[in-house]
C-alpha cells in the first residue's frame, strides 16, 4: 500500500478502525491507491461524518429541547 495512505489512514482513526472492521477495503486501496477519496467518503457515510449528518443532527437536537421546553411550560 502507498505510505502517504497508511500515514492518512493512521491520522484518522475512524479511518483506520474502520479498515480493521472491514478488510476488503485494505485490497481495494492496495490494488487501487487512487480509490482513496471513494474511501473516505464512504466512511463518512457509514459513520455519518458529512456536513449534512451535522446539521441535521443538530436541528434534531434543537427540535428535542424545543419540545422539552414546550412540555415544561
């Protein structure tokens, strides 16, 4: 495998615990390097990392304390 993947794949340990979990990915990046960026997100995918899990995450948390401070009134 390309060190500069290994180096990014160990600075990022939601990266690197996700290849120990699923090994065909460690194949696909040896044989393929460039796939890196499909990698990455992929990742972000599966372990909602994205920009947009974010904000809906924090509009959903938002919507919770709306609700709580409703029901409190």
């Amino acid at each position: 495998m390309d060190p500069l993947i290994i180096k990014k794949l160990i600075d990022s340990p939601e990266y690197y615990n996700y290849l120990k979990e699923n090994s065909e990915w460690v194949k696909v990046l040896k044989k393929y390097p460039e796939k890196y960026n499909d990698f990455v997100k992929y990742v972000k995918k599966k372990y909602h990392l994205r920009a947009q899990d974010k904000v809906n995450n924090t509009l959903s948390n938002m919507q919770v304390l709306s609700d709580v401070l409703s029901s409190i009134k």
